[in-house]
C-alpha cells in the first residue's frame, strides 16, 4: 500500500514555551485550572488571585511556578516531596468549633491591605489555632494546603500536553467532549492502532478531542482526513489548545463535510472567474486566488478519500452509527481497525448486532472502561470520596475482505491478505 505523499506532509511544530496568540492553561492554588489566551501588551486576571502583565509569560517555558506580587510576576522553586513522620496523634478528639480559631475575618482581610505575604497569614492562624498541635502530621499538611488555596497568590502554567488538556475539558464540560475520559481517550488510541505514517479517517464532535490526540500521537508524521457536517472547518477548541503551527497544522490534517465526501456529489463553488472577463481591482483577485486555493485542497482532499487504503477509522458522533461506518469502511484498507465511541450502550449494542451479519466486520466487541482514583498513604490508602461513573462505552471491530477476488488480487502485495481473508469467510 502506497503511503501519502511524503513531500507534501509536514511534521507539527508545537513551541514549548508559552508564545503571543497561545491559550495557556493556569493551575490555581485551589487545584481549579483556568484556560486563558496570551495576548501582547494585554493584562491577565486569575480572578482572586490576581492579575499580572501577559508580556512576562511569553518566552517563557510551561510547567513553571509563579507567585503575583503588584501585576509582576516571580518564579518559584519547584516544589519538593517532602517525608512526613508518623507520630501517635490522632484526631479522634479534636472539636473543631467556631472558637478554635480566634483570628477574625476582619483582621485577615486587614493583614491582606497591609500587603502581608500568604506565608504570614497562614502561620498567624496557625499559631492562634488552639487544636493543631492535636492534629496528625497529615492533618497539618491538609490545613495548610487548604489556607494555601484560599490566600496564596501563586499559580502554575500546565503544558499542553493530550492528558492535561482532556482532563481539563472533562472537569469543565465533560458532555463537550461527549464524557471522553483520559483513559477512555487513549483505549481508542490503542485499539485504533495509531502509529506513525498512518492516515486516519476521523468523525470528531468532541471538539476535537480525537484529532488533537491523534495529531499529538503521531507527531505530524500522518495523514488525517476529518468528515464534519458544517460547511467550513470546523472550530475544534480542543485542538486549540495544542497550540499547533497553523502552517504545519494544514499540511497533515483536512477536512470534508457530508456531501463533499460522497463519491456522487458534484461540489458547487463561488465562480472563479470575473463575469465581465477582468479583474478590476487588487482586491477582487485576491479573493479569486482563495477561492481557487479552497476548491482545489477539497477537490485533491476527496481524491486522496475516493483512492482509500486508509489505516483506521474513528467516530465519536451523535449521528446513527452504522450508517456512519458504512459510508467510509469502503475506504479503508484491508485490517483496517474501526473504533466507534458513545457516551451509552444501546446505540453499540445495536450496532454490534447489525455487525455481526456482515462478513467484512471482524469480532466487534463493546468494552467500558473504569477509572478510580486512590489516596496511597501508610495506612490510609483508600479509593477518593468523589469520582466519576462511565466514561462512555468503545466499540471495536477489524474491517476485512470478503471479496474473493480482491483478496487475491491484494495477496502478493501484503502477506497478512491470506490470513485476513480466511477469518472473513469464517466470520
């Protein structure tokens, strides 16, 4: 199988240090992560943490530690893990009531205009706190991680990497990501088979959560073709948040609406062409040469989907899903995986059994996955209080060749053909 043009496929440039123009995400003292644009000569607000000048960022790696100080910024050292002792105290008898704490909220807000650090007002409330020598070590920690994230003025810049960015959209709008968890996201990838130099067919309306990790597996070095229902690109806020070069970005990845990607439809574009036969102005030939520019990539854009072969197909879509793998499994090449996600089970089920009646389909499977969070400590290892339920269910089948004739005509240029071609005439 004959791969995309290598000359014309560019590998993502991804800068990794925070650039004008870049949607950065800011991890607050409370654990709450913020999505803000970075924009030159502008002032960003965290709300009440603060705000700083946005010209401090830029240039600057990810992943480092701020603290706010009069819209000026200062980097912090890392923190480090540190080893808490183990000692017999126990908070079995602690009554924490409204008098253990005698520091009013007037004079904290007093201690905060006077310009006094976080540092000082926590440790002022911890020595007029009355019951915290009482505590266990990790109860100590726990209070001071808490005054932190009420008064500290730090804050964190996150990396964009696929994991940090799904866990960021799951927390703020999991039904925009249609309740894609990490681990439901890279289960796709892997039964999928994403790797290098593949080309990918994709049907996103998770804002564009499956591209962006697609892209981001296979680091440029692919083809993607993404079918939409909209008539221009889509928006994909998901990918966004990559922070792609745009210029890179084109050269991998493409998109095709519906209508343009059936074989029978005839694509109707503005005229190229003036009517009176001149162009009259700069202007108006500009706008013809983007025109011609935009007809051509759809036109080489069905091309390249009309030849097939490609190496997997993904859905994530409300729309009916086996008229959906029906429409594109044609261009998919010969163990091709096709890998379908919904946010419940009947519509998989349904489509499992529908599966199972066609030859070309391989073993469909329906899977869930499960996630839980634990808190590893000596002796207080447990499952977290608050954790999420389904992430959604995947199905997955192997697209094979039922045709006789096909098989044999593909054999001498793969030897995988007789053996794919055995378990479709048994399936």
């Amino acid at each position: 199988m004959d791969s995309f043009d290598e000359a014309s496929a560019g590998y993502l440039h991804r800068s990794s240090s925070i650039q004008h123009g870049h949607t950065v995400l800011f991890k607050l003292p409370n654990g709450e992560v913020r999505g803000i644009k970075v924009e030159k000569d502008s002032t960003l607000s965290l709300g009440r943490v603060g705000s700083f000048f946005a010209d401090e960022l830029i240039g600057q790696p990810y992943g480092l530690p701020y603290e706010i100080h009069d819209k000026r910024l200062r980097r912090l050292p890392p923190r480090t893990m540190q080893e808490i002792e183990e000692t017999d105290a126990t908070n079995e008898l602690i009554n924490d009531g409204d008098l253990v704490q005698p520091l009013t909220v007037a004079e904290i807000e007093s201690l905060k205009k006077s310009g006094v650090h976080a540092s000082d007002i926590i440790q002022a409330q911890i020595e007029q706190h009355t019951n915290y020598t009482l505590k266990t070590e990790y109860s100590k920690e726990k209070y001071k991680q808490r005054k932190e994230a009420k008064y500290s003025k730090c804050f964190e810049t996150i990396e964009p990497t696929v994991y940090s960015i799904c866990d960021y959209w799951f927390k703020k709008d999991h039904h925009r990501i249609r309740d894609i968890r990490v681990d439901t996201l890279s289960q796709m990838l892997n039964l999928a088979n994403v790797r290098p130099g593949g080309r990918y067919i994709i049907v996103d309306e998770a804002s564009g959560l499956i591209v962006a990790a697609v892209l981001d597996r296979l680091g440029g070095e692919c083809r993607i073709i993404s079918i939409n229902d909209s008539d221009s690109p889509p928006a994909y806020p998901v990918l966004n948040l990559m922070n792609y070069d745009r210029k890179s970005l084109a050269s991998v990845l493409a998109t095709l609406n519906w209508a343009t990607a059936q074989e029978d439809h005839t694509p109707v574009f503005p005229p190229l062409d003036p009517t009176s036969g001149r162009i009259h102005s700069e202007r108006q030939r500009v706008r013809l040469d983007k025109r011609k520019a935009a007809s051509d990539v759809v036109m080489n854009t069905r091309t390249e989907l009309f030849a097939g072969e490609f190496d997997g197909l993904l859905v994530a879509s409300e729309y009916d899903a086996f008229q959906i793998v029906e429409a594109l499994s044609p261009f998919l090449a010969g163990s091709a995986s096709i890998v379908v996600q919904n946010q419940f089970l009947q519509p998989l089920a349904g489509l499992q059994a529908q599966m199972r009646q066609i030859p070309t389909y391989l073993a469909p499977s329906v899977t869930e996955g499960w996630l839980r969070r634990y808190q590893v400590l000596p002796g207080r290892t447990h499952p977290t209080m608050n954790t999420t339920g389904s992430a959604g269910f995947l199905l997955h089948v192997i697209k094979v060749y039922a045709d006789i004739s096909h098989s044999e005509e593909m054999r001498l240029t793969s030897p995988y053909i007789p053996i794919i071609h055995q378990f479709s005439y048994y399936a």
